[in-house]
C-alpha cells in the first residue's frame, strides 16, 4: 500500500522570510530565482553561476562564500538558523543529507532536490495575480513539466486581464447592488462572455467596454 499523502498545496507570504539555498550551480540558481523576489535569499557556495553573481549584483540575492565540504556542523548550524527554508543543492547527496539533518534540527522546513523533503516547490505558472502550483510530488517530472506545457497553452496572458478587469467590476457592483448573490450572477456573465475574453486581444480598454455594456444590459432586472 502506497504511504498516505499528506501534502497539501499551500500559498505563503514570504515577506522577510529567510531563504537558504546550498550550492551555486544551474539547481540552486533556479531556486534563487524562484524565490529572490519574494524572500530574503541566501545562496552558499565556494562558487557560484554567473546568473547568481548578476542576482547579487542588482541586490536581489545574498551570496555567502563558503566551502560547504570543509564547514563544522555549526557553521551550518549558524548558517541555517532563523531560516524559513532549506534548499541543501550541493553536487554531493552526502553534504545534501547532512545539511537537511541539522535543518531538521531545529523544524526548519526543507525542500530537498534529491528525495522528498518536508516541502515540495511546484513548477509555477503566474498569470499576473493568477498562480497555479503543478507537483507531483517528484515522482514524474517529466509528467509535470507536459502538464505545465497544456495548461500554459489554455491559461493564456488575457487571464491576468480578466482578474483586473474582474475586480474592478466588484468594486462598481458594489454600489449598486447590495445582494452578493445578485454581484456574483453578473460577475459570471462577464466571465463567461465570448466577446470580452475577446476584446483584450485588442485592449484591455476593449474588453472592459464589452463588460459595462453587459452590467448596464442586466442590472436593471437586480434592482
């Protein structure tokens, strides 16, 4: 029998929250940029990628020279403490294991790129405010990034239009109708409404003038 899968897909604020990633090379240089625009990153390494050098750069990574082969275990315990995340990213499944058990030390979190740790980092797809999170739990990622592929193919660029446009409608609805039943009834005809998801082809302006138009057609009859 299959273990019990208890991960559940989860949207964090990570406002100043620490980030550790160990290694410098292309896996910890994806994850810095994962998380740079979100955290407070730090990548150690005794080298690091051009990428992760032009991070640091314009101030969006912290890079810490240190080699992770050579560091005591409080070195690392010093390094890790107060972080949010553990990202152990290093060439070595060893220096991997050993920095995941005295993150773990202390219940930091852990994602691990070589076995399934306490957190798993989907394959993102942002849409503006719309963000989708894609797993599977590391056991196919192969399966993930085809998944990631149809759905990018379907959610295209004129979602992040439509959450604008969307909240904006929300906001003049509620002036005027006071029943959220009766907001909700109209939100969904602008959403479902052929001519408005066509009309950010041509300009946001375009489609929200197809939107107020079924508003004005309709808001008579919740009055």
């Amino acid at each position: 029998m299959a273990e019990t899968n208890n991960f559940l897909p989860l949207m964090l604020d990570l406002s100043g929250r620490k980030i550790v990633i160990f290694g410098g090379g292309s896996v910890g240089e994806r994850k810095a940029e994962l998380f740079c625009g979100c955290a407070d990153t730090v990548v150690v390494s005794l080298d690091f990628s051009e990428r992760l050098q032009e991070l640091e750069a314009s101030g969006q990574v912290r890079l810490s020279k240190l080699d992770l082969t050579a560091a005591t275990d409080s070195k690392l315990r010093e390094i890790v403490s107060g972080a949010f995340l553990v990202i152990p990213a290093t060439s070595s499944s060893e220096l991997n294991r050993k920095i995941s058990n005295i993150a773990g030390e202390s219940d930091i979190l852990i994602n691990q790129v070589d076995a399934l740790g306490s957190v798993v980092i989907p394959s993102v797809i942002k849409r503006g405010d719309l963000v989708i999170g894609i797993s599977t739990l590391g056991h196919s990622p192969a399966v993930s990034k085809y998944t990631r592929k149809q759905i990018e193919n379907v959610i295209t660029p004129a979602y992040s239009d439509m959450i604008r446009l969307q909240d904006e409608l929300r906001s003049f609805l509620k002036l005027h109708i006071k029943e959220q039943k009766k907001r909700k009834v109209l939100l969904w005809k602008v959403l479902e409404n052929e001519k408005v998801w066509n009309g950010f082809s041509e300009s946001y302006e375009k489609a929200a003038e197809e939107a107020y138009k079924i508003i004005s057609d309709n808001v008579g009859n919740f009055e």
